[in-house]
C-alpha cells in the first residue's frame, strides 16, 4: 500500500547495517494533526537511504511511502510489526517532475497515477 505524507524533520539517524547485506536508516516527522503533533517514525531500505542525506532537521518535506506488516511468532506469541518503508522524499515546495523511470520512483504496487472520478451528489459512494 502506498501513501504519501507531509510534515517536518525532526530527527535524522544513522544509517543501520542489519547485516552484510541489509542496511536501514530512521528518520521522525513531525505531522500536524488538527491541534497535536504527531511523530511518525519512518525508514529507508538498502539504496534508499541516501535519499534524506539532502535534507536536515526542520525541513518540510513530504514523504511517499509503503506500509507493511508482518507477524513474528516466539514461543507460542505471535507479536505483529508495522514499518513505514519511505521510497521518496521531495521538499515541501518542488513540483513533482520525476520520471517513473527514476530510481526512486514507486515500486510495483504505486497506484499514485491513478485518478477517480467524483460521484454527483445524487448517486451511492459504493
């Protein structure tokens, strides 16, 4: 599943070599939210994790990214993480003008050029 969000760089870490062939990298935005903040944790994978060298703390930004889970099951508990895999980050202000052949443009399951029409007022949303 592909979203996208807007918001502010609030933390940038390092980049995290998992193992010999996995390496991550965290970063924390911060989303408005009506009155609050949010602080929504996102990470880049592999290649991508150059993508927030870019940018620093305070820069708005807005962020394309996967939401993934998966369950993890030890001694009979299974526990289910959540990731926010970011592919993408643009500063606030620039017009989208990549190409999808960019190397950061969506994987596979992107469905951000697709475009839905609006119902009129007299028919059902479903």
């Amino acid at each position: 599943m592909s979203f996208e969000v807007k918001g502010k760089l609030v933390e940038i870490y390092d980049e995290n070599q998992v193992t010999d062939k996995f390496k991550k990298r965290e970063f924390v935005l911060e989303v408005q939210d009506g009155m609050y903040s949010e602080f929504v944790k996102m990470q880049l994978l592999q290649d991508k994790c150059d993508l927030v060298n870019a940018f620093n703390v305070g820069d708005e930004v807005n962020v394309s990214f996967n939401l993934k889970g998966r369950p993890y099951t030890r001694d009979g508990k299974t526990t289910y993480f959540t990731n926010l895999d970011a592919w993408r980050i643009n500063p606030v202000n620039q017009v989208e003008t990549e190409s999808p052949s960019n190397s950061s443009s969506a994987p596979d399951d992107d469905i951000s050029g697709l475009s839905f029409s609006e119902a009129s007022d007299d028919e059902l949303p479903f």
